[in-house]
C-alpha cells in the first residue's frame, strides 16, 4: 500500500518533544518592504512539548493560519504554559495578540525591553515572566537557558538554548532570505543557495552591528550546540560548528579577492567608462568582476557583493546638480554598514558643473580610513574620451593589484 503523503498542516519533528510550526511566504515582494525575496521568506516557530509547553517565537500576522493550525493540532487540548519572545520585531511576533486572546492563561517570557516593546506594539500587558542574561526557565526534567544578544539587530534581542537537546533557538543570528518548505534542515537544502541567501540577509540586516555580533559569537561558542533553529531560513542539524564559522568570518568583514563596478548612468556615458574599468580589472587577472547598474539592481545584492569583496569601483553621473540618485542611495547604505578594509575607486561624470565626483569623495572622506582610494580618480565631461577611457583602464589595473595586495 502505499504510504500517505503528510499533511503540510503537520509540525515537522525536530528533535525529542521539539517540534517547527512556522510559515512560509512566497507572496511577499520585499523584505522590510526593501529587499528582494526571489525565493520566498520562512518565519520559523517552534514548539518544545516537555511537562511544560513552550513556544519559541511566532510569525509575521499575515501568515498566522498556518502557524495556528500547527500549534492546534500539535497541542491536541494541551494548555499552552510559555511563549519565549526572543525578538519582537513583527515578523516574529505578529501573532502574538491573537495568541494571547486563544490561550489567555499562556505566560509571556523576555527580558526588560521585551515587556515594554510588546506594550506599544501590542498593547499586550501583564502574565509576563523577566528574566536575565544567563536565565532559566524550568519546563520540567529539562530547563531553557537564555542569552542576551542586544543589537543583533534591536536592543531586546536574546536567543534561548535548551540544554537536553543542545538546541540553540538563535532568532535573527543564522537567518537568511528564503522559504524552506520542501528543505526544513540544511542537508535538505540546496546549501550554495542557502549561505547566499544567509550572508545576504546578514550584511542587510544585521550587518551594521558586526560589533554585536561578534560579542554574540562568543556567548554562542561557550554553549554546547548541536543544533541551530534560527526564526528564518533551514535549521542546521548536519554542520552548526560550520555555519557559525561563516557568521564570524562575516561578522569580522573578512573580504575576498574580487571587484564590484557598480554605475549610474543616463545616456550611457558612464556605463561606457564603467564597461572600461571593468575590462581592465579582469584584463589583469582577477576574478570575480561583479558589474551592477544601479538604477535596475536591488540595493541587497550590490551591497552583499561589496561585502564580500575587497575592491568596489563606483562611476556616477551628476543629476540636478548632485550624484545621481540610485548612487546617492547607495553611498548613504553603504555608509550606515559601517565597512572597512576594502579599496575604492570613483569615477564622475558631468556636463557642465562637476558634483558627482565630490560626494562620492566625501563618502571616503567620511570613512576615515575604511575605504582606501585607489588611483586615478576620474572625472569625464560629457562622453567619454580616448584618453577618459585610457585612465579608466589604468584606474582597472591599480585596482587589480589593490585587491591583492593585503
């Protein structure tokens, strides 16, 4: 006979009396309403079923009738005793007015921050239990160990780590982009896609707090974790020593060899000198050249790809009197991840009054050291010129050796 397929309503079986309800949203364009999900988003819930019952976190409000239906039916009439809030952003906790009106006797546990977050984003009040960097909470035969990781990425940020299972429940710390149906655990998973999807998501979301999160890291290290169940993204049961690896290489901006060419360009002028640069840059011998247009491209993988390498080159026209303004955008996200130890190289152009060139200057200027300018620096007026693009191709070249020289 054969075997029943599940209903995509069931939990998915974790660990001993562990269990994941979350969601998935294919729906959603825009993360944040910023960026991108090609492959969907996963809002991850879990249940632990000991003496007491536990909800780690819940999920984004418009995707509540999956979730509601999991934590029923895996309840089957039992009282739902503990909801850990670990994070209170709204993707995270969306449900929980709604939960606390079905399970009115349900405790609410946090920290400090948490209370008065759920109050003005809720007006959830009362049946809340505090606790503490280093707390417990007792579930019977087993205990919840909680760890504060504030700023990584909102002040009241903690995860919770069940000590019978060595399970970490780390929130936002090892989340990535993507839904995970049809791959909840990374050895089911298409690992390539996954890591991009997580360093994504990290140097987005998290990324202006590496400083957190390395302070993060070395609580996690001390814990004996055999299992990662982040709120986003697969859980890692095969490789958590790994994908923790990752995370500090991440987190300390660790880059490699490589160069983003990133333009904005009205007539095709500056994509020209662009296409120059980054002719040269591979002339020389290194790879990857990763060119973007900004006017086209979602600012989330410019940004992972700047991360993750050690060169960027930015050509810009002026518009209006002041950079154009998908590179404007730009160089104002790129100042807020706070990025260091890598090389720059600028490229403006202009017709009649130069000021492209000069704001992307005072962005270096502002870094006070984290971008390293690489010469020539160029500034072309109107279209470029054979000799415009003979300094393109050297500024290709001096940016080649840059990036190897480290």
């Amino acid at each position: 006979m054969a075997r029943a397929i599940c209903d995509t309503r069931d939990a998915v079986k974790v660990a001993d009396s562990v269990f994941w309800i979350g969601v998935c949203d294919r729906e959603t364009d825009k993360f944040e309403g910023m960026w991108d999900l090609p492959h969907g988003m996963a809002y991850n819930s879990y249940l632990i079923k000991a003496e007491k019952t536990v909800l780690i976190d819940t999920v984004k409000g418009a995707y509540m009738d999956g979730f509601f239906s999991r934590l029923n039916r895996l309840l089957d009439g039992l009282p739902l005793d503990y909801a850990v809030i670990n994070h209170v952003e709204p993707d995270h906790s969306g449900a929980l007015a709604l939960l606390r009106r079905l399970y009115p006797e349900v405790k609410l546990v946090g920290n400090a921050k948490t209370a008065e977050m759920l109050k003005n984003f809720y007006g959830v009040e009362g049946g809340f239990v505090e606790v503490k960097e280093g707390g417990t909470l007792d579930l019977g035969g087993r205990r919840l160990v909680f760890v504060t990781v504030p700023m990584v990425h909102w002040p009241e940020s903690m995860v919770s780590y069940d000590e019978t299972n060595g399970i970490l429940f780390s929130n936002d710390i090892f989340g990535g982009f993507g839904a995970v149906e049809g791959g909840i655990f990374d050895d089911e998973a298409d690992l390539n896609l996954v890591t991009e999807e997580m360093m994504r998501y990290y140097v987005n979301i998290v990324g202006r707090f590496s400083r957190q999160a390395l302070k993060a890291l070395e609580k996690v290290r001390k814990l004996n974790v055999s299992m990662i169940c982040p709120a986003h993204g697969p859980i890692w049961r095969s490789c958590p020593g790994h994908v923790i690896d990752i995370y500090e290489k991440w987190s300390r901006q660790e880059t490699e060899e490589g160069v983003v060419v990133v333009y904005g360009s009205m007539y095709g002028n500056t994509k020209t000198a662009s296409d120059a640069i980054a002719r040269s840059i591979a002339q020389a011998g290194v790879k990857p050249v990763r060119v973007y247009d900004a006017s086209r491209s979602n600012m989330s993988f410019i940004t992972t790809d700047v991360w993750k390498y050690r060169g960027l080159v930015l050509s810009c026209c002026t518009y209006n009197m002041e950079a154009f303004p998908p590179i404007a955008a730009l160089l104002r996200l790129l100042e807020n991840k706070n990025m260091t130890g890598r090389r720059i190289g600028l490229c403006g152009t202009y017709s009649w009054a130069s000021a492209a060139l000069k704001e992307m200057q005072a962005f270096v200027e502002r870094s006070k050291g984290g971008w390293k300018l690489v010469d020539p620096t160029i500034d072309i007026k109107s279209r470029p010129s054979c000799d415009d693009l003979e300094m393109c191709g050297q500024l290709g070249k001096n940016m080649a050796a840059a990036v190897r020289d480290i």
